[in-house]
C-alpha cells in the first residue's frame, strides 16, 4: 500500500484538496481529527497522558479535558513536546493500520504536520498544498472567525512554506489562480503509476 503524505500550511487548502482526492475514490487519513479521537479512545494514550498530566487530564465523562490540558501545554513548551511525544507515535501506528485495511492503490495522510514530525518516515510521497501566506491568513480569520494574530501565532507552530515545498515530491498550488481540480487530476494517474511500480 503506497501512502502518500499531504501537508501545506494552516489555510492552505489541504482538506479541500483531500476532498477531491475522496471524490476520485482514494482514502484519506485526518492525522488531526483522528487524533482527537485516540486521546479519549486508545487505552495506552489514555494512560501516558493520565500518567503525565494527571487524572485531572480527563472529564468524568472519559472526554479529554481539552481546556485543563491547553493551559498547561500553551505555557510550557516542554509539556507540549510531552503531550506531542506520546500522540504522534500513536497516531502513526493508527494510521498505518488504517492504511493497511484499504483496497485502493493509493491511500493519503492529510496532516498540517509532516516535516516537524515522525509522520514524514512513515509515507512515501509527500504532496504539499501552497498558498500564499496572506490568502491563507484571509481564509482561516474567515473559517475560524479568529483574529490575524491568533492566526499568525498558529502559522509560527510551523515550518516555513518555501522549505515544505523543497522537501515535498508534489505541490499542488491553490492560490485561486489555477485550478485545483486540474492539478489534482493531473496528480492521481501518476500516483496510479507509481503505486504500480511498488
Ligand atoms: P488547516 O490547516 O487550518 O486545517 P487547510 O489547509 O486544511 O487548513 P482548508 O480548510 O482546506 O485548509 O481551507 C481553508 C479555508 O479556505 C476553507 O474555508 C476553504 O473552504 C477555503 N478555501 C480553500 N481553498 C480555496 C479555494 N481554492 N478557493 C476558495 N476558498 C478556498
């Protein structure tokens, strides 16, 4: 099974992208959201995360006390490289099991992550999804009715786009000038081709 890394920076377009993807059949793994899901469902997540930020970590409920865990890991970097040391990994053994039940030549992992983490050892390809920054900043103070700043604050968590670009095998440009659909089109015979190949 060839997987296939799809990052870009915050407001890129890469959901939109994986959304065509989807649409021409190929499955896509949401690193973030499913990562959200593991740390209130898998068991040896559950306990690294109790064990290093305490019981408090976690409501009644068994949902993941997301305010609790966000002050301690928005003033404490170190806390924060704790908390991403124990959900990459898991995330990856998700993914690769995941990857494993698909039928599809091809599958992809989205995530705004790649490059910063272990994720990038565990695909194949990479394609990154680029926009410039001042669309990007555009179009998540619009999706996330948030403030530039806050945008900027997230966009600094993350590697430059320029050097994304140099790691990645593909880029796709979604800065409204050409069209997605057709490099995405243009994209998936080749992706068929190399999977062929493997
Ligand atoms: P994040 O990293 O924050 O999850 P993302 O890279 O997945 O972002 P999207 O959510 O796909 O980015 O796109 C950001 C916003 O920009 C969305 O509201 C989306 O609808 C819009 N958008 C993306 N691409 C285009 C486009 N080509 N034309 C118009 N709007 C677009």
């Amino acid at each position: 099974m060839m997987i296939i890394g799809l990052t870009g920076g915050i407001g890129s377009g890469k959901t939109t992208v994986a959304r065509i993807f989807e649409l021409l059949g190929i499955p896509v793994y949401y690193a973030d959201d499913r990562a959200k899901v593991l740390m209130t469902q898998d068991e040896a997540l559950v306990a690294s995360i109790k064990e290093a930020f305490g019981e408090k970590a976690y409501l009644e409920n068994g949902e993941l006390d997301r305010k609790y865990i966000a002050n301690i890991v928005f003033n404490d970097p170190e806390k924060l490289q704790l908390l991403n040391s124990f959900v990459h990994p898991a995330t990856i053994r998700d993914s690769l099991a995941w990857a494993k039940e698909q039928q599809t030549p091809y599958v992809l992992r989205e995530a705004a992550l790649m490059f910063e983490t272990e994720a990038f050892h565990h695909v194949d390809k990479v394609i990154c999804v680029y926009a410039q920054q001042a669309l990007r900043i555009q179009r998540v103070m619009k999706r996330d009715n948030v403030t530039r700043n806050e945008v900027l604050a997230r966009m600094h968590k993350q590697i430059d786009e320029t050097i994304k670009m140099k790691l990645s095998d593909f880029v796709i440009f979604n800065n409204e000038q050409q069209s997605v659909i057709g490099q995405v089109m243009q994209l998936h015979p080749k992706l068929l081709d190399l999977a062929k190949q493997q």
